[in-house]
C-alpha cells in the first residue's frame, strides 16, 4: 500500500525505535483475515513535541477510514489503504488515538497510547535558616514542579557531595507529575558553612530514551552554640580619673567564635576591644579611660550576641580623682651651711607624711627646715599622701633630692697614692674626688707633661709607670695629691740580653749568661736540653758542649723561656773514611771525589796534582750542598798523587791521595762489527767481537733462537743473529751482530722439455737451476751455429723451429766468488719433417720461423769445464 513521503517514512520509524516499538506486547493482527494497524501503538513524546502516527489496513478495498484524536493535527497524507497525520504540541499526559476502516460493512479499529514527559528544569530548594542551633533539628524540603511521569523521577537531598536520603518515586501513575521530598536533619558544627542542594533525576532509559538531571543552587548552613553561662568579665573596681586601666570579657563554648559580636562599655562610653579567639573560647580586652565627668560609680558592660542570641555582664566601676602630692625645696641646691626649708601638700581630704611625721589633719600640709652640710648632699626627702575611697584606702607618694655645693676632697679610698697594674689586661683609671658640683680631676707627670686618661678603659703598657700630680676643681676650690704608678710586667728575654745564638771556641772558658727584663726583676736560669741541671760557673768548652739550651725566666707577672743555640767552632781535620787516601774514577760515571772534612765553620777543600800527568791539575770534588754546582770530570782524567789543603777561620790541614782510572765495557764497529761473513766449510771459528774497558772485559756471544750446534766447520745453518755481552766490574754493553754463511755454486738442476729428443722443426727448452751464495751467474754452452733465446737471469734457454744442427751437447755453468760448476745435456733432433714444413722449391732451406722473444745470438760451442 502506498504511504507517505520518504523524509516522514524516516521519521516515524526513527521514533518508533527509540520509543521501544511493541513494548507492551499488543499484536497488531486479528484473528479475522481483515484488520487495521496503528503505527507507533505506544509513544512517550516530551511535553509540547510532534509525532507522526500511521493508521493502515489489510482490507483491499476500504469504504472509508480515519485517526480518532484529541490532539492537535499539522498534516496529513493518504493513499488507498493507509493515511499518515502529525499532531503537534502534545500536552496532556495521555491520550489513546483510535485508527479505524469500514471494510465489508464492518469496521477494524487500532488503539494507540501517547504519553507525554517533562524534564526536570525547575528543582528548588526551600530557604534554610539563618543560623541554626548546633542539636536541633532542621528541615530540608525539595520541589521539582511539573517533572513526570513522576513514577521515573528520583530525588535526592546532599550535604555538599554526601547523599542524605534518596527517593525513588516508581509505581506511581502515569499521569502523576512534579514531585516533593522533605527531611528532618540534625544540625551539627560541622554543618556549619556547609552547602546542601537537591539533585533530580528523570530516568527514561527504560523507554529508549535518556537520564535527565538537574539540581538545585546550593543553600549554605550557619551553625552555632553559645554557651548558656554569663561572660567573665575581668575589670578594676577603682579607675582614676585620666588613669588607664585594661579591662576583659571572656566567653567559652562559643561557635563558632569568629562569628560572635561583643559590646564593651563604660557607662555610656563604648570601648573598642581587641578579640582574641582561642578554640571555642572568646577574649575581648580593651582599655577603660575615666574623665572627670565621670567620677562618680559607673556600670562597665559586657555583651556577647551569636546567632541572634546574647549574653551579657554587668560590673561595678568607681571612678575617683586623687592627683599626686606635692614635695618643695626652698633652695634645691643649696651652699653649704644655707638653711633650708622643705614642705610636702596634697588634695582635700588626704592625710601627708613628710618622712615619717604626719600633718595634724588631713588637707594641711608637713613641714621641716635643716643647715645644708655636706653630708646631706644628695639625700632624699619623700611626702605621701593616703585617700579613702570606696572602702579602699589608696596611697601616693613623691620624692626629692637636696643637692649641697661644697669643694673638692681627695680620698686615699677614691684616688689612691699609689697603683701598682699588671702590663697587657684593660683597666679603668680611676681618680675620683668628692665635691659639688662634680670636680674635674687632671693627672699629668710633672717630669714630662703626660696625662692620664681617667675613665676611659685601655690597655696598661709600660709607658705609663711613673709619679702624677692630680688636681680637683671645681667652683668652690681644688684639691691636689702625687699619685705613683707602678706596672708589672712579665719577662722578656730580647736578642740583646739573651742572644738566639752563641758562638764559643773550643779549648776557651766561658759562661752561659742570659738577662730577662721584666717587674719586679725576673729570675733567669739556662738547662741543656735533656739534662735537668742548671748551668752555672765557667766552662772549658769541647765539641760536647755544643747544642741548645733552654734559658727561663720567672717572676709574678708570668714566665718566659728561649731556646739558645750554642755552637762550638774548632780547626779542620782530615778523616779516612770521609777523605780516603786512594781513590779509583770510573770513566763516564760522572762521579766525584768526595772529601769531607772536619770543622766549624766548614773548611775548604782544595785537591791540586803534585806529580807525573796530574801535576798541577786540580781534581773536581763533590759538594755537600744538596743542590750542588760542581764542574764535571773530563773523560782523560788524569791518574797519580794528588795533595788536598783544607782551611777555616781556625787554620789548616793537607792530605795526600792517590787516584787511579778506570772504565766500564764498551763495543762499537771497530771492535764489533754488526754484520760478518762466514764461508761453508771453512773451520769453524768464534765471532770477531772484542770490547774496551778497564779492567778488561768479558766478551760472550749467543745465537739468537736456536743455540749453535757444537761443528768443526762452518754449515750454512749457522747463518743468524748473535747477541753479544761485554762485562766488567763497572757496567755492561750489548750489541746485536748478523752472520752470514757463504757457499760455492752447484747446478742443482738441468732438464730439457720435451724430454727425450724433438723432431725437425720442433720446440725445446731447456732449464737450468743453481745452488750458491752470492747468487751465481748462469752461463751456456751449445752446439756449434745453434741459434737460442735466453731469459732474463740466463736461467732459460729456448729453441724453436729445431734443425739437425740444433742437436748435440749443451752445457750450463754457475759461478760466483768461491768456484764454478758446470754440467751438460744432450738434445737429440731426428725423424721427417711436418707436412708443409719442408724444404721450399729453391732449396734455400728450412719453413719461415717466428724468431723467439728475444733475439737469438750464437753461443760458443761445447767443450771443456
């Protein structure tokens, strides 16, 4: 049957699928053999959409038909036995539609469902308290209006991300919309600043469509707890007017603390608190002023307000004026021997003591007079005052100082007539005098005009010993007394008394002295190192008494200690062992002559030939620096007697001493020539290889490889390298020697190829191999007219084109320095000719034959060696 447009074909059967086709299972065919069909049977469009339904039937020829509906219509399409019709704007939650025909006077109907859907767009939470009390409950209520089918909806109330109840709301009826969900919840601290919200979820997967949530702006939760206990408040019962005095309220169980707001004030002067918060705890201190306004008794008040609930506290606060009393002078600085008169007052009301002697009343003041002396400069007169309030007795009090001018005195106990300070450590220096006002004290050496810096701390050095004039001014007179410093300082042992060193000669008396310096006079005493007995008295000086000494001196200031070193010179003297008298120099060694000798300061040594090639010569000698310049000894050193002078400041010594040479191995090509030559056969003999040197050297040859057999004559197998080994008692020298074995020459080989004879017209070869050393030279002897070819070493002979005067004896010789050798072959030529290779028709001879590779020449014929 025909139906509608292709794009309206796609459409219906694409929502068809996704609304689940035949859900509920209804079958679209009677029992009779005519029916009608309705396409979608179930649909689920959202609120307000479109959708196509096609009514069809089986009937060939139908009287009529039509779509039965509520629901407004945009279109529709027909065709014999189906029609198609879109209804728009579906609003009621649900509606049946009713396909029908009249088909042989009886009419086929289909029924179809529709349903509608709305999302959930509008979710509400309702409005939380302000502030809600921490353990008591409180209500959450959620609102989805209009959201359905309300049997696939779910609520859900959160705690921020934590789920606090979940409603589902399936088996509900299908035409139910909109949805609440309430709950009671228990506000804790915790919850405060929390966020809650409600999240709803329209699940339509079950219909093949989708999950459509929404959720609700978050509402955030105060919470609080306010103690039911009063605040503490901490203030003074008494404020003085223009007095500061701190005051606090303290408030515990409190949150959250940083919440809360507190009122502080005096009367009806508010205070600015400080807040400090410590856990739930809350401390509001501020500082509470009086005016004289408000003298008088003051309520201080202490509110605390959280939450929209408030504590509060009331104190007490007595606000009183009390000024300080007043203490006078009539002369505050006043000559001595002046009559003063000194009076302590207060306000109304207050009692005054002037030390210790009460006024006769309170409000009159105390009085009292003295004659200045200088025993009362400085002293101190104190007035108080004592004032009732409140039932508090209260107390001030003032004090003053008289100051009487007099001249200076100087006091042993001030400024001592003698100081006596030890040299290095700080000190202050002090002179002080007594008087009013304070006397300037000068003290300068009489002698030189030096001043001491008194007061001033600074090192004591030597340079301020001495006697001082001190004097004491100031406007009333002065005072003068000689002061004497004395410094001690610990001993010095200086370069000038105690020299570091000392210089004595042997077989002369002397004495150790060493003078220290130092205050009081230090005791000096000198020990030799590793001896504990002084020295003391004169000594007849030895070599033995050289070495260090160890000079202390000690006196109450400390100790000093030098180490002093004693060397004792004497004249030069001549030891064997350090200067031997006989002495042997190994040439190219480049030793020297060591002559050490004896003495302080070192000698000198000088060694001059006095006979025979020395004479006259001076022999170098080894120094003993240890980084010596010394001259080098030439290789023609001369042997003999040599006589050695040493001299120092103390006097002089000679010795003689006998040199003689010597030298160490040495091989060159003189003595050792590199490469020799032996002949084959010849007696065996040594190699030709002798050395130089004194004493004379031994000379031993080995061959290199292979020992050389024991042979009483030469064998080619001798031929190799020899290393020979010269000895002496000074040294070795090597060198590499390469023997040769020469042999006379011998024609190991001579063949003719082809063997045994050619034909007429035929090629040969013959060829010779000899034995020899130096190679051998090849020489050839043949028939006579023969012409042949040789090669290049003469080694090859060849004949080609072979005739009857080609046969014959043929002879090769070898020859080098040592001989000759020769040896011969006969080479037979014999039988016919090759067709085509005979005689021409003239007789001249012989076929045409190619001439060899090199050209042919006769050679001499056979005969003798």
């Amino acid at each position: 049957m025909p139906g509608p447009s292709p794009g309206l074909c796609r459409a219906s059967l694409g929502l068809w699928a996704a609304l689940g086709l035949g859900l509920l299972g209804l079958s679209a065919v009677a029992q009779e053999p005519f029916w009608a069909d309705l396409q979608p049977r179930v649909a689920l469009v959202e609120r307000g959409g479109s959708l196509w339904l096609n009514c069809s039937t089986n009937c060939p020829r139908p009287e009529r038909g039509g779509l039965e509906t509520s629901l407004r219509r945009n279109g529709t399409q027909r065709g014999l036995r189906w029609l198609a019709r879109q209804l728009v704007d579906i609003r009621e939650p649900e509606t049946q539609p009713v396909c029908f025909f009249r088909c042989a006077r009886r009419t086929l109907q289909a029924r179809g469902l529709i349903r509608t859907f709305q999302r959930p767009d509008r979710v509400e939470l309702v409005p939380l308290p302000a502030w809600q009390p921490v353990g008591e409950n409180f209500t959450l209520s959620c609102r989805v209006p209009g959201a359905g089918p309300r049997g696939s909806l779910t609520l859900t109330l959160l705690r921020g991300a934590q789920e606090l109840i979940r409603r589902s709301f399936a088996g509900e009826p299908p035409r139910a919309r909109g949805a609440v969900l309430t709950a009671t919840v228990l506000a804790r601290r915790e919850d405060h600043g929390a966020n809650f919200s409600c999240r709803a979820e329209l699940d339509l997967r079950p219909h093949g469509l989708g999950l459509f949530e929404n959720s609700s702006a978050p509402r955030e939760l105060r919470t609080f707890a306010l103690s039911p206990d009063p605040p503490r408040l901490a203030a003074p019962r008494l404020l003085e007017v223009g007095s500061e005095r701190p005051v606090s309220c303290t408030l515990d169980e409190l949150f959250p603390a940083s919440e809360a707001g507190v009122y502080l004030a005096l009367g009806d002067h508010r205070l600015s608190p400080e807040i400090t918060l410590e856990g739930d705890a809350l401390v509001a201190t501020a500082t509470a002023t009086a005016n004289a306004e408000q003298e008088g008794a003051r309520q201080l008040v202490c509110r605390v307000t959280l939450g929209g609930e408030s504590r509060e506290t009331r104190e007490n606060v007595t606000v009183y004026s009390f000024p300080a009393p007043v203490l006078t002078l009539s002369e505050p600085s006043a000559p001595e021997g002046k009559v003063v008169t000194v009076t302590c007052a207060a306000g109304a009301g207050a009692l005054v003591t002037l030390d210790g002697i009460p006024a006769e009343v309170p409000g009159q003041p105390a009085q009292l007079q003295l004659n200045a002396t200088e025993d009362d400069d400085e002293r101190s007169f104190f007035c108080d005052a004592v004032l009732e309030v409140a039932g508090e007795t209260l107390s001030k009090n003032k004090s003053a100082e008289l100051r009487v001018l007099y001249a200076p005195r100087l006091d042993d106990s001030d400024c001592p007539r003698s100081w006596t300070w030890p040299e290095g450590p700080e000190q202050t220096l002090r002179c002080e005098a007594r008087g009013n006002p304070t006397p300037s004290v000068h003290c300068e050496r009489p002698d030189s005009g030096a001043v001491l810096a008194l007061g001033l701390l600074g090192p004591v050095t030597r340079a301020l010993a001495g006697t001082y004039r001190c004097t004491a001014a100031n406007v009333q007179g002065q005072a003068v007394k000689d002061v004497t410093l004395t410094v001690e300082y610990a001993p010095v042992l200086d370069s000038v008394g105690c020299p570091e060193h000392i210089t004595w000669l042997e077989g002369t008396e002397v004495s150790l002295s060493c003078v220290a310096h130092g205050v009081p006079p230090p005791n000096v005493s000198c020990v030799r190192s590793g001896e504990a007995r002084v020295l003391e008295g004169l000594l007849h000086v030895g070599r033995e008494h050289a070495g260090t000494y160890r000079c202390e001196a000690t006196n109450p200031q400390g100790s000093a200690a030098k180490n002093v070193a004693v060397t004792v010179e004497y004249g030069p003297s001549f030891e064997e062992p350090s200067c031997p008298s006989n002495w042997t120099w190994v040439e190219g060694s480049g030793q020297l002559f060591s002559c050490e000798v004896d003495g302080k300061p070192e000698p000198s040594v000088e060694c001059i030939g006095s006979e025979g090639t020395s004479e006259g010569m001076l022999l170098p000698l080894a120094s003993s620096d240890s980084n010596p310049r010394v001259p080098s000894i030439s290789s023609d050193l001369a042997p003999g007697i040599y006589i050695c002078n040493a001299t120092n400041r103390h006097g002089s010594t000679v010795k003689a001493v006998a040199v003689s040479t010597e030298s160490p191995p040495q091989m060159d090509e003189s003595t050792c020539p590199s490469h020799q030559t032996w002949l084959e056969g010849a007696e065996a003999a040594a190699l030709a290889c002798d050395a130089r040197g004194r004493p004379s050297p031994q000379v031993r040859c080995s061959r290199e490889g292979v020992p050389r057999p024991q042979r009483l004559r030469v064998s080619r197998e001798d031929a190799g390298t020899y290393h020979c080994l010269a000895t002496n008692m000074h040294g070795t020298d090597t060198r590499t020697v390469t023997v040769g074995v020469e042999y006379r020459p011998v024609v190991a080989e001579l063949a003719a190829s082809p063997p045994g004879g050619v034909r007429p017209g035929g090629n040969f070869t013959l060829t010779c191999r000899a034995e020899a050393w130096p190679p051998a030279q090849i020489s050839w002897r043949a028939p006579p007219g023969a012409l042949i070819g040789l090669s290049s070493n003469n080694s090859t002979l060849s004949v080609a084109g072979a005739m009857g005067s080609h046969g014959g004896e043929y002879e090769c010789a070898a020859t080098n320095a040592h001989g000759r050798h020769a040896r011969r072959i006969t080479v037979r030529v014999a039988g016919k000719w090759p067709r085509g290779r005979g005689q021409g028709a003239a007789g001249a001879g012989p076929a045409p034959w190619a001439p060899p590779p090199r050209p042919c020449f006769p050679l001499p014929p056979c005969g003798g060696d």
